[in-house]
C-alpha cells in the first residue's frame, strides 16, 4: 500500500509538470540557463560582466533560437534540446579556441576548419575549469529538459511555425543590422574588442559578439570613394622604370613562425640569451634590424603574409579576418608579380600541408610560380631534420639552399618566400628532440606547471635563432648577390608566456593598451652580402616592410607602394589595432581609419577594382 502511494505521488508530480502552461514557462526560463552555462564555459567571467543592456539582448538571442527550434520542430522538448546542443558545442569550442589561440571562433574562421585540423595534433585538450563547470550544467539542463517537457507536440500549426521561424529569424538579422551601426553599437556600449578580441565575446556576450562580428565581414567603401580618382592619382605618380643595380640579388624572406623577442614585453632573465645570434646583428655591417608591428596575436599568420606581400594593411579590413581565404579570389597586386617584370623566378615554400590558409589558391594569384608544400619535403627528403612533430628551420633552409643552387637558369634571380614551421604553438607538451637549454629565473615559482610553455617556447627561439646564424653563414659566401628579410608573423598567445607577464604585475587576460601594443612587435633583420646602409632601431610595420626590402635589393617601387610609402613618415606604424605617428604618439584605430580615409581609400581600390596589371 505505501509503494503504491507514493508511485501515485510520484505520477502527480509528472502530471503536473507535464502540463502545457508548466511547458512554456520552461520553455521560457531555459535559453536563460542555455545562456548562462555556455558564456560561463567561455571564461571565467561568466556574466558579471556583460552590462544589463547587453544582458538582455544575449537572453533575447536565445529565447529567439528557441522559437526558432520550436518552429522547425514543433516540440519544446526538442527545440530546448537541439538548442542546448548547439550552442553547447559553440561554446566549449570556443573555450578551446581561447586556450589554443587567445581569441575566440569568428565568422570568417569557418572557412579555415581545415587549418584548425591541420596542426590539431599539437595541442593540450584538457578542459580548463570554467568549461568542465559549465559543461556539467549543460549536462544537468538537458536531464531536466528530458524529465520536465512533455513528449506531446504543442498545438502548433503549420502557419504558426512558419511564424515562429520567420519572426525570430527576422529578430536576429534586425539585432544585426542594429549592431552593425557605429553609432548605435556605442549607445548600446557593445565593446569594439580592438585591444582585446577576447571581449567581444566576454563584455558583449558570446552570441551577441559573434553576430556584431559577422556584421563586419563585409568591406565598404571608404567614404568618398571614387575609382575614378584613385586611377588618376596612381597615373600621376612617376616611377623608375629600372633597377638601381647591376645585378639583380637573389631576394630571400623568411617568415619565422612566432618568432619573437618577449623581453619587448616585459623583463625577465635567463640563463644565457635565447636569441643570441638575431640580438648580435644590431650594428652589424650590410644590416637593419628593428621592430616590424603586425596585425595578429598568436595566430592567423597569412595576414602576415599579406601584408608583406601586398603592401596593404589590415586595418583597414574585418578585424580577424582572412584576406586569404575572403578576399583574395583574384589576380591581387603583389610583390612576386612585380619582380616577374624584371626576371625573377618567384618561389613559395611551406614545410606543411597545402590545405592550410588556402595558400595553394592565394600564392599563385600572388604570382608565385612554383609553390611547395609538406609532401614536396618529403619527397625531397623522408629524414629531414624534425624539432617536435615539424620539420625544422634548419632543414627546411637546407631545402631552399638546394633548390637555389640547383636553378634551371643560373643567371636568373630567385624570390624565395618561406613560411616556417617548427616553431607553432601549442608548446604545452614536452619533447625529446627539443633540448632545453634556455630557463628563466623565477618562472616556476611564478607559475609552477604552468610556466613549461613559455620554456618550451624560448628554446624554440633558440633553435630558430641557431638555424638563421647557419643561413647567413652560409650566404655570405653565395656566388650571387643575395639578400634576406628575417621576420616572425606574430607573438605567442600572451597566457604561453603568463610567468613572465605574472613576475611583472600584469594579468595577461587584462592587458593594458601600451601592453597590446607591445605584444605587436616581433624582431625584423634586413642582411646583405653586399654594400646596404647599416641601420638599428627602425620601427616600421609590415604595410611598409615590403618597400623597405625592394628599395635596398634595388628594384623600384610600382605607382602603389610609391603612394603607401608617402604615408610612412607621418604613420611609421598602421596595423589592426592602430598605429604610431612620427612623434611615437600611439593612435587609436578609428581615428587612425579617420585620418588615412585616402590611403584606405587606395587600398579599397587595389583590392577590389583594380585590373591593371602591377602598377
């Protein structure tokens, strides 16, 4: 007789909790929890600070997905479930974007799935704590929404989900186009994210971050625009029509992956010096040496590439995008095509795999010739030296030693642009091909296990370092004229470096704005064999690098890079986060956008209507 009172106790519980005015306050009350759980596994933030503006947008994206759901599905049940499950998988992909790369998933990263997939191998996939938590409360909500619903369908209708699928898929592209306006993102104080990606996501919300972003995939013509004007001002710039030399060198780039000098940083000591070789060349006959700013942080390193190549900054692009895989889909203005015109033979080469980045599309659209990738290394050589799991520097410039010396035609000049490898991240793994001769004082009372990323790190520079000293010697010797630009694309994700950060006082998840300049900088070495003006300290950006490589090989510039090179002693440094006029005064980005309206306006112009050849 008890078990079967309480049997009945228990089936009026479910009684009444299946009931469908019950249903809908549930299906109310969970996109909140959805909500609450996901922007929890993005950072340990959470929601506290999200502003309440802002807070009840993200509740009304999610009570809008909801009815989204419920119209495909017709069943609350389902439609909380196929919810929670989305955003579910969003946001615990999210947090390990965060951990990989410092930033988090944007619209244009889908395009780069195969990238992601390519170096997946290499990294660390535990949970960090706020993931693990959040993720245990997704767990606990989809029981709840299995128990709680009822399995019967609503009286829903065919015109009432039609309803529900067109009213809030029309609320979500509203709140888009909504945010997409400057002037009502500032009255909604939706952070911009330009010193920090990462609170896009954390100050805004994570759906709401990633719907401002998607608004600003698209690039619009700068105010004023006319293609008209930009033809005639490119017609009325004089240009030389030869090389100022007698002999075209050989002209070699390496773009040093995450090679950088963290002291610029902050300070901390070593053992022995971790870039001994790069810090030596200060001063050194036929040598510049500074710091080049770049666009990106640890990652995306195409758009390195891109402004190399190009001569056109990302500043005046989507934050976070990818020229390569948006933007260039065409015949695009490059330095390889210009050096065609005077007879070079222009050679790509990246010791990993093709599909990375879209570069077997965007590097002959560059004008590359001949590109080369993982499996041609290994054709080449099944042994090549490896540090970690790639092939090394040092191998991979015994690679393009070979090839150089191996030319179909041996007067013709040779463009060589190389991508490394060996030094990409994650570095939380220990290795037995990566000897650790490089410590830093303090790092493992500062961080404990923690601080093994940033010694796997430094000694990664070491080896880079090592290998770069062997290039050189190497090349002082060539038959040829040779010279070569040395250059990393980014900095390491500033939490790989958190011990050095942490000794100083700084919180590598709130970094000060002269910090994120700081963290923009890697170390640039221009080296000839031959007689080149010797210069130190230069602080230039990579818009104008490119310029600075073709004047001291002695090629001439086109009509283009003559006009962005009128922009250079004013703005000596344009990247996405800013710039830096001639007084070393730091500008903000859309003030920066506000005073270089005709050079973006140029670059608009190149990019997208021009279709000459290089001019």
């Amino acid at each position: 007789m008890k078990t079967a009172g309480k049997m009945k106790k228990i089936k009026d519980f479910q009684d009444l909790l299946h009931n469908k005015h019950i249903d809908r306050i549930l299906f109310l009350v969970f996109p909140v929890l959805i909500f609450y759980f996901t922007q929890t596994a993005i950072g340990s933030e959470g929601i506290k600070d999200i502003e309440p503006q802002l807070l009840l947008l993200n509740i009304l994206i999610f009570e809008a997905f909801a009815f989204f759901f419920l119209g495909l599905t017709a069943r609350m049940k389902a439609a909380i479930i196929a919810e929670e499950i989305i955003f579910g998988v969003f946001a615990v992909a999210n947090s390990y974007v965060r951990m990989f790369r410092g930033s988090y998933i944007m619209p244009w990263d889908f395009v780069a799935l195969r990238t992601a997939v390519n170096v997946a191998g290499n990294y660390d996939y535990a949970m960090d704590i706020n993931a693990r938590n959040a993720l245990i409360g997704l767990v606990a909500v989809f029981i709840a929404a299995v128990l709680l619903f009822t399995d019967e369908k609503p009286e829903l209708k065919l015109p009432k989900r039609l309803a529900c699928v067109l009213l809030s898929a029309v609320f979500i592209l509203a709140l888009g186009a909504v945010v997409s306006n400057e002037d009502t993102a500032e009255e909604l104080r939706l952070h911009d994210s330009r010193f920090s990606v990462t609170k896009a996501y954390t100050s805004n919300g994570m759906m709401l971050g990633f719907i401002y972003k998607l608004q600003k995939i698209f690039v619009e013509k700068p105010e004023g625009y006319s293609k008209e004007k930009e033809m005639l001002i490119l017609d009325d710039i004089n240009v030389a029509e030869e090389p100022d030399t007698e002999e075209l060198p050989d002209i070699i780039v390496v773009m040093n992956e995450a090679f950088s000098d963290l002291k610029v940083d902050c300070d901390f000591n070593t053992n022995k010096d971790y870039m001994p070789f790069v810090h030596s060349l200060k001063g050194a006959e036929n040598t510049i040496t500074g710091y080049a700013h770049v666009s990106v942080l640890g990652g995306q390193t195409p758009n390195s590439e891109f402004e190399l190549l190009t001569g056109n900054t990302m500043a005046f692009l989507p934050e976070n995008s990818i020229p390569f895989q948006t933007f260039v889909r065409k015949r695009m203005d490059a330095i390889p095509w210009h050096l065609q015109d005077f007879g070079y033979f222009n050679l790509a080469m990246h010791p990993y795999h093709s599909s990375g980045w879209d570069r077997t599309i965007a590097w002959p659209l560059l004008g590359f010739q001949e590109c080369r990738f993982l499996t041609d290394f290994n054709k080449y050589d099944p042994e090549l030296k490896k540090v970690r799991n790639y092939i090394s520097d040092e191998a991979m410039y015994d690679v393009l030693l070979d090839k150089m010396s191996k030319r179909d035609d041996p007067e013709q000049p040779i463009f060589a642009f190389n991508v490394t490898m060996q030094n990409h991240s994650g570095y939380g793994k220990d290795y037995d091909n990566l000897p650790h001769e490089i410590s830093v004082e303090g790092a493992e009372s500062a961080a404990g296990e923690n601080s093994g990323s940033l010694i796997n790190y430094l000694n990664l520079i070491y080896e880079s370092d090592k290998a770069f000293e062997k290039l050189i010697t190497r090349l002082k010797d060539a038959d040829r004229p040779t010279i070569v630009l040395f250059y990393g694309d980014h900095q390491p994700d500033p939490e790989d470096a958190e011990p050095i950060f942490s000794m100083n006082g700084i919180d590598v998840n709130n970094l000060p704005p002269e910090y994120v300049v700081k963290d923009h900088m890697v170390p640039f070495v221009i080296w000839a064999n031959y007689d080149i003006k010797d210069e130190s300290n230069v602080d230039i950006s990579l818009n104008y690098l490119g310029n600075r490589l073709l004047k001291e090989a002695g090629i001439p510039l086109t009509r283009y890079r003559t006009y962005i090179e009128t922009f250079s002693e004013e703005y000596p440094v344009i990247s996405s986060i800013g710039g830096k006029r001639k007084d070393g005064s730091v500008i903000g980005l859309k003030e920066l956008r506000e005073e270089l309206n005709a050079l973006s306006s140029m670059q608009y112009y190149e990019m997208f209507e021009d279709t000459d050849n290089y001019e």
